[in-house]
C-alpha cells in the first residue's frame, strides 16, 4: 500500500520533473535558430526624382507622424487650437509635467506667441493637459 | 513576455505539446507554475533588444537613454532619425553616427522652431541681403556668392542649445532631445565679416541681425509668425563666422538650410541661422522674443540656478553663447556582453565650445582614476575629436564606463548637472554601464 502523504510526494517529484524538462525545451528553443514574426517597420525607397536644369531646387512633401491625444474632455480644443502652429506631438513628446507647468505653458503660447485662444477654449485645454499629462495621471 | 513565447512556440511543428504541458503545469500547482513562468520571462529579457520597445516617454525622472526615445522616422534628403516632433520637423541623430568626426548630411539632427519651412528653393529669385544700418545695402546672388568671394572651409560643431535636455531633473518642458542634437560638419562658404564690410556698416551699430526663410501661422510680429537671432557686433565670434553654402562638400539639405546657413564656431545653433535671407545691422540690441527671454541662460557659474531662485527674480539671466566642454561614449552600448579578457576598443567623441579639447579621460571605476584616452584626427578647434581607450576587463560584472574631457582653455567636465529653466547647458560626465560574463 502506498500512503496518501507519499502519493502526494510523487506527484510533486513528477511534477518537478515536467516543468524542467519544459523549461530545458523552452531554452533549447531560444539559443539557436529562433526567430520570430515582427513589424519590419520598412522604409519606401524613393525613386530618382527627374530633375530640370532650372534654378528651382525641391524636396518632397515633409511626411507627418501624428500621434494620438489621450481621449477625454478638452482634446477637441487642444486638437483645434494647438495645432495651429504644431502637431500634438509637442504634447506627447513631453515628460510628465506637473499640473502648474502645463497652465504655465498654455498661457506662453498665449501672450508670449500669440496663440489666439478663446478663454473658455484655454481653460478647457489646461485642465485637459492637467488630467492626463501629469506625473500622478500619464498613462500614454 | 509570456504572449511573446507562446507566438514564438506557435512557430514551431512541436510547440503545441509543450505549451499544453505548461498548461496542465500550471492548472496543477499554481506556485510551481509560478516559478517556472517567472523562469521563462528572465530568458525572455536576453532576447534581441530589438524585441522589446522603448517607452514612448520617459519622466517625470531624467532619460536614462542615450537618445530620445521617439520611433525612427524618414525624411527628404535624410536617412532614418530618432523623431522628436513632426511639425515643426525636429529629428535627432542615432548614436552610432559620432563614432566619426564627421557627421554626414544624411544624419544631421534637425531642428525647426516654426511649421512653414521651404520644401522649394527658386535661386533665380533668391536674394541674401544685406540691409539696415548700412551704407549700402545688398542684394547678393547665390552665384555672387560662388564666385566674388575666396572660399572658406571650417569643420565645426553644431549643437542644439536643448541638447540632452532631458537629463534635467527636475524635467523642463521643450524638445526632449537626449544627446543626438549635435553634429559636425565641414562648411564651406564666405567670410561673415566680408559681406558687412562690403555694405559698409554704419556707426552706431550695435548688433547684426539674421533671419531666414521661416515662417509661422501667427500673427504678424509675434514670435510664432518668425524666428530672428541677433549678434553684438563687437563680438569676435563674428570674425570666425561663415556664410555657408556647402555643407561636407554638399548642397545643405533642405532641412539643414538650403541655399545657405550661418555658421558660428564655438556657439550654440540657435545663432546658426538656416536658409538666411536677411541681414540686418541695428542700431539699438534686438529685444525680440528669440533673443528676450527665448534662449538665455542664468548669469551664474556653468549656467546653473533652481526654480526657486528663477521665480524668486534673483537671476540676471544673459544670452545663451559659447558650448561648454562635452565628451560622449558611443561604443560600447551596452546593449551587448562582452567576454572578460576580451580586448574591446571603447569609442567616442568630444569637444568644446571653447576651444580645442586637450586631453580625454576614461575611466571604468574599477581601478580607481582616470586614464588617458588616445585622440583621433584633429580636424580645427570648433570640431568633433573622437578618442579610444584600449579596455580589457579582467571580471565579469557590471562596469559604470565614464568619459571626461578638459579643452584648451582648462575647462573639465563636471561630475553634476545643470538646472535652468530653458534646459541648456548640459555637459555633465557621460556613463555607460557594460555587462561583462564569463570567458569560460
């Protein structure tokens, strides 16, 4: 007769056993040959471009990266008045900021640039900036 | 990590039995599964760095990263650079590149303040003109250029006044650049000092004032409708200033300046005005918004105060000028093991607003002091020196590489950082931690 405790002795032995021999072929798998399916992220190559011998000298469109704005009250503001003179990418690009920073930010554009933002539009934007652009609140 | 070994098992013609076997591991003891499946993850982080992504940010604490961490984007005229921002174009130059003093045009970083920048050029209406405060103004042709002035080349390095900006601590808000916004390239052009003197500067001049070819949406007179960058004429920098034309024995890219840049040796890039069109003497200091308070610096040792002290109004804060003293490691990485008792050569660059750099030191933290690097090809004062080191460590572990450099005029490179409110001025020592295993 074998007894409950030493049944449960082997099955832990036997399980022991398993998850090193999977672990052994997981490894076994990773050193050599391994390969795995990815995003190439490739780059069109361009073509020649044909030139004239005129004094014009161009260069193609300048390709824009958008990224996305976290969604939430506020972004359509940001969206319309911000990108006026920048992508949101003056935004995402940023480290979190504290929520003072960002008011302090907004307000620049206003009278140091010259943004022209109606007050309910810039307020909206600072408070969106504030809760979602902070070190307590950034998620993306 | 766990997602990705699973795809990477699905792969494979008997990947199917072992993922079921893990899956009844883990149905039948969860601490065991556990164990195993933390196991797993620890292989996974040996995997190609390639697999695994850089955050899309970093902060609020300083970047740890020897770049910024945008994705690589293409741009006209430019191979793949690190994108910080996609209108205005901003774009930083991979490390890799400054393994050589020379930074070809394809890689040089770029930095535009405004969106409405040249995609087209017509030189047969272009004009660089000479005007203001002057006997007579000119209206100068690229050929007149070419042709009615000798010819001057010079190599020198054009760092952005934000570079590294994000090792601040506390973090500044602007471009996020880590070390990438500089480059050095051979110019080729024209005497500065030869174009004022042929429109004859008046008396009563103060200060030189450059514009070029951008623009912004704003409103007219603000500083989001033009960017203007003005230079005391009793400054001496303006004898070594050129009027470039070509850049490493090419036309300027579009986004580096096409048909011509300022070039000012020793100084930040924000004076190296790009696609220059207007040159104006002034007869009072330009107060517009790029020079007062865009790009100035405390009036403090190494440019350095605290936010309390800025807000509090103690600082005199002055134009942003010459580039302090900077060293960089570029090989090793870090992103590879090294065997012990394998020789490796570590690589880098260095240089100094003012000056030439005069000795690099290397040290691994081991053996305690510094040594003496090996300096490359001196290409001028104002250029990249690159330097190697002969390295063998002798133990697996961790190594904290660092680099120092001293220039000519005995500035050394300290061991802390900078704090303003713009984010300039960082030329704190360089690190690079190396992982060495075992030989055997």
């Amino acid at each position: 007769m074998i007894g409950a405790g030493k049944k449960r002795r082997i099955f832990f032995a036997l399980l022991i056993g398993v998850c090193v021999l999977a672990v052994g072929a997981i490894y076994a798998d990773l050193q050599i040959g391994y390969y795995t399916s990815a995003n190439l992220g490739s780059v069109v190559q361009p073509a020649p471009p044909r030139l004239q011998t005129n004094g014009v000298y161009s260069v193609a469109a300048y390709p824009l990266y958008t990224p996305q704005l976290v969604p939430g009250v506020g972004r359509q503001d940001a969206a319309a008045y911000c990108n006026t003179c920048h992508t949101p990418s003056y935004i995402t690009m940023q480290p979190p900021l504290p929520a003072a920073t960002w008011k302090a930010e907004v307000d620049k554009m206003g009278k140091a640039f010259g943004a022209q933002i109606p007050t309910g539009a810039q307020a909206r934007i600072i408070k969106y900036l504030e809760t979602h652009y902070t070190p307590e609140t950034r998620k993306h | 990590m766990l997602a990705h070994n699973e795809s990477h098992m699905e792969n494979k013609s008997n990947a199917y039995t072992r993922r079921s076997l893990l899956k009844t591991i883990a149905v039948g003891s969860g601490t065991l599964a556990l164990s195993h499946f933390a196991g797993a993850t620890a292989l996974a982080q040996q995997l190609p760095a390639a697999a695994k992504r850089l955050p899309s940010f970093t902060g609020p604490g300083p970047n740890p990263y020897w770049n910024s961490v945008g994705p690589m984007a293409t741009y006209p005229q430019k191979a793949p650079l690190v994108l910080l921002t996609d209108r205005p174009v901003q774009l930083e130059t991979p490390r890799n590149y400054f393994l050589n003093a020379i930074t070809p045009n394809e890689a040089f970083f770029v930095r535009w303040h405004l969106e409405s920048i040249p995609n087209e050029v017509d030189l047969s209406s272009w004009r660089l003109r000479i005007e203001g405060n002057v006997n007579k103004p000119l209206a100068l042709t690229f050929s007149d250029l070419l042709h009615k002035f000798k010819p001057v080349t010079l190599a020198a390095v054009n760092q952005c006044s934000g570079n590294s900006r994000s090792r601040f601590g506390p973090r500044v808000a602007g471009g996020q650049w880590g070390n990438g916004a500089m480059g050095c390239a051979r110019w080729t052009g024209v005497h500065f000092r030869e174009l004022l003197d042929m429109a004859g500067v008046k008396s009563g001049s103060v200060q030189v004032q450059m514009q070029g070819l951008e623009r912004g949406k704003g409103p007219k007179g603000m500083p989001s409708y033009e960017f203007k960058k003005s230079l005391d004429l009793s400054n001496p920098v303006l004898d070594e200033s050129i009027v470039a034309y070509s850049m490493n024995g090419e036309p300027l890219p579009m986004l580096n300046g096409f048909p011509i840049r300022l070039i000012v040796p020793g100084y930040f890039a924000t004076y190296w005005v790009k696609c220059l069109t207007e040159v104006r003497l002034l007869d009072k200091p330009d107060e517009n918004f790029w020079m007062n308070p865009a790009y100035r610096v405390p009036d403090t040792p190494r440019g350095t105060t605290t936010s309390a002290d800025v807000a509090a109004g103690k600082v005199r804060m002055i134009p942003i000028n010459r580039m302090p003293v900077r060293s960089f490691i570029i090989s090793p990485d870090g992103a590879t093991k090294i065997p012990a008792g394998l020789p490796v050569t570590v690589r880098g660059t260095s240089f100094s607003g003012y000056g030439r750099v005069a000795k690099v030191e290397f040290s691994d933290a081991t053996r305690g002091g510094w040594r003496e690097a090996k300096l490359g090809e001196d290409l001028g004062p104002y250029a990249f020196r690159t330097w190697e080191y002969p390295w063998t460590p002798d133990r697996p572990g961790k190594y904290s590489l660092a680099v120092r450099a001293t220039d000519e005029k005995g500035n050394v490179q300290p061991d802390e950082g900078v704090w303003n409110p713009g984010g300039y001025l960082w030329n704190k020592i360089e690190r690079q931690e190396v992982t060495v295993g075992e030989p055997a």
